[in-house]
C-alpha cells in the first residue's frame, strides 16, 4: 500500500511537473512573439535594409547556437531569449516589408500570419489533447531539414521558381512535424527546460510564417 502512494505520488509530481513546463512555455511563446513582433514593426517603420536584417538574424542564430544553451538553465535565459527574438524580428521587418510593397501585400502578410497561427493552434491543440507520442518524427524531421537546406543551396545557382516553392511547401510540413515533435517533447518529460522549448518553438513558426509568405507571394505575382 506504501509503495502505491509513492508510486501515485511520483506520478503526481511529474504530471505537474510538466504541466508548469507547458504552462510557461507557452506563456514566454507569447510574450516573444509579441515582442519580435514590436521589433519587426520598428525595422518596418524605419524601412530597415535587407542587409542589416540578414545581420541582426545572423547575430540571433549565433546567440541561438552559443549563449543560449549556456543560459537556458538560469534567470539569464530570460533576457537571452528576448534578445534572441528581437533580433529575428528585426530581420523579419525587411521581409514583410518586401511583401508589403506588392499588390494586395497586405492581405499577403495578414493570411499568412493566420495560416501560421491557426497551423500552430491546430497542430499544439492535437498534441496537447491526444498527449500522443511522436517522439519517433526527430529523425526523419532532422534528415528533412538537410535535404531542405541542401536544395535551398543548390537552388542559389540553379534559380528555379518552382524548386524554391516546393522547398517552401516542404519546409512548412517539417515546422508542422516539429512543433507536434517539441509538444509531445514537453508532454512525455524530453523536454523540460520552457526555454529551450520556446526557442524551438519560436524558430518552427518564424520559418513556418516566411514560407507561407513566399507561397502566397509568387501566387499572387501571378495573378
């Protein structure tokens, strides 16, 4: 009987446990998105360069890769990963800026930051509801994102319109299995630092929301 109670006790725990890693990661994915959405704004507003975009994004991957990991574990995370954000949303300002500027971009920007949420909302709301274990996607999600960034290298000499939407379709399937894989993470104890999963998170949706853009903006140039 004693050692039911531990055993119930354990699991009591853990599930809270991970009901607190849900909790404040979704809480700090909001707060940063929200966020890289205010910087994005600023580099909108002061008509910031690509080339200055591409440098705050670059900065952002590196601190992403080297300071991040060494502070995920402290209060300092916090502040890194706010940086983190807000440069990304910096160098997204030059981007939907280009969007913006063409017919309809608006309508462009608009739908494909709905896509992006409702995407996210459906596929978290799956995952959170069946608590299903996807656990087996990491490798078949890290082998796609090779043969993503391969094609996206060979596509810089080659220059093909329709290889560079393919690899945005693609690219928004491996988010997708991404956000399900770091949510399952979360649910089934993988993953329990909120930071790290917030970052994973975040980078799934940012590069979800520039390949909708990209979609929906070489259809409309069609039009």
């Amino acid at each position: 009987m004693n050692n039911f109670g531990q055993v119930a006790s354990r699991q009591s725990t853990a599930v809270l446990a991970t009901n607190k890693v849900i909790r404040n990661t979704y809480i700090l994915l909001s707060t940063t998105l929200l966020f890289s959405a205010v910087t994005a704004f600023i580099a909108i507003s002061a008509n910031m360069s690509h080339g200055a975009g591409l440098i705050a994004s670059i900065v952002a991957i590196a601190m992403l890769w080297f300071v991040l990991p060494r502070t995920a574990n402290s209060a300092s995370g916090i502040p890194v990963i706010f940086a983190i954000t807000g440069l990304f949303g910096l160098g997204l300002g030059p981007v939907i800026n280009f969007y913006l500027n063409m017919p309809a971009g608006p309508s462009i920007v608009m739908t494909a930051l709905g896509g992006t949420g409702a995407i996210f909302l459906g596929l978290s709301g799956y995952a959170l509801t069946t608590r299903k274990d996807f656990s087996f996607m990491g490798g078949f999600l890290m082998v796609g994102m090779f043969v993503v960034i391969l094609a996206a290298v060979a596509n810089i000499f080659f220059a093909m319109p329709a290889l560079q939407l393919a690899i945005s379709a693609v690219v928004i399937m491996i988010m997708s299995g991404f956000i399900l894989y770091e949510t399952s993470s979360i649910i089934h104890g993988g993953q329990t630092n909120y930071i790290m999963a917030t970052a994973s998170l975040f980078l799934s949706l940012l590069n979800m929301f520039q390949a909708l853009l990209h979609i929906l903006g070489a259809f409309r140039g069609r039009d």
